[in-house]
C-alpha cells in the first residue's frame, strides 16, 4: 500500500474524531446550562450570606421513633433536584453520609441535641454545617460565573466553574453534565 493511501485511510478513519472534538455546545443548550449553574451557585452563596444554609439546604438531625437520631435528606434532595442535579448523584452525595448514619444509629436525638462543637460532629463523621462543601475552601465565596463549555459527545458536557472572592479568583468547579431525557443536568461536580 502506497504512502498516500496509508495517509488517506488514517484520515478518513480520524475525521469523525477530529469533528467531534471541533462541535459546539449550540447556543440554547448553552444559556439553559448557564442559568441552571449560575443559578444553583448564586442561591447556594446567598444562603450561606443569609445565614439561611443550614436550615433551608443542609441534612438534617432527626428522631427516629425508637428515639435515636438519622438524618432528614428532604430539603437536601429539593434543592439539588430544583437546579437540574441528576438522580444518580443526589444518591451518590447521599450515600457519602453512610459513616455519619452508622454513628447516627447508635445516639440518642436528646444526646446529638447537646453536641455544639465541630470537634464533637467531626469525631462522629456528622460535620452536616461544612458551610463550603460545593464551593471549596475556607473563604467565602462572591459569585461563580460558568467559564467554559465542552461538548464530549451527544450526551456528555463538561463545564469549568471559577468562583470569586472579592473580584479575585478563588477556586473552580468542573461540572459534568448528561442528557438525560432531553435535559442537561448535573451528573458530577468536582472541587478544585
């Protein structure tokens, strides 16, 4: 086989890849996941300013009917549900608070009532009042602004979150989103 029909067999075999990775996220996918990101980001910020975090987005300490404590997700659940997070990932987030449920299970709710010290829920796994847990850090945060977009296939979005602080950059956020049933919601967010 000549050279030239080496080269043109490898093109032709490439160019699917090489469009792929040239397509855009069209306009009206763009804005929608834009709004649905800015907008959990702009809520999640204004609760923690408001002081309003703990008790309008965060797990709950509840008393089962035997008297011990479990956690409440109701609130959790609504809120991520509300700015398009996927059911996969709520459960993921949810079941990152299995350690702080086995602990949970064994507490009296009139004894985890008591507890006031970070130290005291850290020792348990049950810090719940991470004020930063889905902006990073330990400063607070002024406003997130999606940076970019990359479209990874048909079903696949990837986006970069910058947070500011002060009109400086203080962190960043890579979004990943899927299609699901014809929506852009969130699958998976990682801090960085």
């Amino acid at each position: 086989m000549s050279l030239s029909k080496i080269t043109m067999s490898l093109l032709l075999f490439a160019l699917p890849f090489i469009v792929m990775g040239q397509r855009k996220v069209n306009s009206k996918d763009s804005t929608d996941i834009k709004n649905q990101i800015e907008g959990f980001y702009s809520w999640y910020i204004d609760m923690i300013k408001g002081g309003r975090l703990n008790s309008d987005f965060n797990p709950e300490f509840v008393r089962r009917s035997d008297g011990f404590t479990t956690l409440d997700f109701t609130q959790y659940r609504d809120g991520l549900r509300k700015f398009g997070f996927s059911e996969l990932f709520i459960q993921r987030r949810i079941d990152w608070y299995e350690g702080c449920l086995r602990y949970l299970n064994k507490i009296l709710y009139d004894k985890i009532s008591q507890l006031k010290d970070l130290d005291e829920f850290e020792s348990i796994n049950c810090d719940l009042r991470n004020r930063y847990e889905w902006t990073g850090g330990m400063e607070p945060k002024d406003s997130a602004q999606l940076w970019s977009l990359k479209l990874m296939d048909k079903k696949t979005i990837i986006g970069n979150v910058i947070f500011t602080s002060y009109a400086k950059s203080n962190g960043r956020a890579i979004v990943t989103l899927k299609k699901i049933q014809k929506q852009w919601q969130v699958d998976n967010l990682v801090l960085e």
